[in-house]
C-alpha cells in the first residue's frame, strides 16, 4: 500500500463504520524490523470530521484492504 491508494477499512471504530473507503495520503514504513506493518495516514469519504472537515485517521496496514492501486 501507498499514498494515492483507494483503501476500504476492515475494522470498525468510533465513528468510522465497517468498510467505510478512503483515500491513503500518507504511508510510513515501520521503524523497526521486528514489525510488521506499516501506518497509513487515510482521508476518509462521506464521514465528517470535527468541525464539519473531512475526517483523517490512521490505520495499520492490517486493518486496510486495496480497492483500486494508483499507478
């Protein structure tokens, strides 16, 4: 996964439903080498955010299945 990516979240959480979609605008690879996964900074669609923005959260790799890859 990396930025530009269409992502579809397989975790719930406060406010965010199961298989809301997002948009990755920001990948960070893991610091260490014993970890697995990365971070994933990701611009949700239709769930607003404090003070009527559009919400960004951040997701570990695991939680986060590709729907469409950019190029």
């Amino acid at each position: 996964m990396r930025a530009g990516d269409l992502v579809k979240t397989t975790r719930a959480q406060v406010g965010v439903p199961l298989g809301s979609i997002g948009l990755i605008i920001k990948s960070q690879a893991p610091r260490a080498e014993t970890i697995k996964y990365s971070i994933h900074d990701v611009q949700l669609i239709g769930v607003v955010g404090a003070l009527g923005y559009p919400s960004t959260r951040r997701y570990l790799s695991i939680d986060l299945e590709v729907v469409n890859e950019s190029r």
